[in-house]
C-alpha cells in the first residue's frame, strides 16, 4: 500500500501521486507541492493551477445461487491468486450499473442485471471508491475470463482467501438488507 503523506482535514495525499506530476498540464511550468485547502498539492507557480486529485470508481457485484455467492480467483494484481467478487474499474463516461455488468460478463461469462445498489465502500489512504451492486443471473455460461484463474461459487460462512477485506463487508450488507 502507498505511504501516506500526511492527513490534513480528513485529506490524505499519497506520495506516489505527488512525484508522478512534475509538470503543469496547462504551461508546462515545473510543480511546486504546497498546502492548499489543508492538504498539500501540485501548483503551478506560473498560472496557478492547482492539481486536485479525483479517486478513481469501481464496481463489484454479489451473485448469489442457491444460497452461494459467486467469486472468482484472480489473475493479475493485486491480489493474485486471491479470491474477490467480480469487478473492476469504470471507464470514463461509462454508467456504472452497466460497467457492473460488463465486468461479470468479462470475468465469468454470466449475464446479469443489476438489481439494487448495495452501498458505496471507502477506505482512508486508498484512492477507490467501490459501488457495490447485487446483481441477477439472466445467462451466460460460468466460465473463467482472462481476469480470472477460476470462478465459483461459495457459501458466505466459507469464502476462500480474500484479496479484499472490504468483500466480505459487501457480503454482510447485501445479506442484512435480504
């Protein structure tokens, strides 16, 4: 995980972030990192551009058959090897009910609809934001994607090494709300 480079305000920076921006996107003037509305960012000096940085949204989706919730085991990072609920990033301008869809379908070969959604899950110092959907088998067949090294289903009490803690926080609040 990033150092953490200091919390201001409830804000936190992450210096990997800081040292990727070295030029003003704008001018092209060299960046200075100063402290802006109680967090330090990348200003320019030269037109005052302020560098804000934007989480980035993802998705991830409950599947459930008899009584099983659907995972895949992943195959790439992080988390390799590691078990999660199908999802991934959204693509810019993309609805997101439909990018939770479309990530199924590319890592377990199902067809689903969305039904509601869960909630949205946070954590400080991780720049993702996860929008948790439960989400309806309609077809498709149950197959690994390349995302994925192999998928099933399993039963909530009994899930398989996790790659993300907050999965089985998604799972808790789905099965409260049934």
């Amino acid at each position: 995980m990033s150092e953490i480079l200091g919390k201001r305000n409830h804000h936190v920076i992450l210096k990997p972030m800081l040292a990727d921006d070295k030029f003003c996107p704008n001018c092209a003037a060299a960046l200075e990192v100063r402290e802006i509305e109680g967090s330090e960012r990348p200003v320019c000096p030269e037109c005052g551009r302020v560098i804000y940085y934007d989480p980035k949204v993802a998705v991830a989706s409950v599947i459930q058959r008899s009584g099983k919730v659907l995972m895949i085991r992943r195959a790439g990072d992080p988390g390799y090897g590691l078990w999660s609920m199908p999802g991934g990033y959204l693509d810019r301008g993309e609805v997101v009910e439909e990018a939770a869809a479309r990530e199924v379908r590319e890592e377990t070969g199902l067809d689903v609809e969305v039904e509601r959604l869960i909630g949205l899950f946070s954590e400080a110092g991780n720049p993702v934001i996860v929008a948790a959907f439960l989400a309806r088998e309609v077809g498709g067949t149950l197959a690994a994607g390349d995302e994925a090294l192999e998928v099933g289903f399993f039963d909530v009490h009994d899930l398989p090494p996790l790659a993300f803690p907050r999965d089985r926080l998604i799972i808790t609040r789905c099965l409260e709300a049934d």
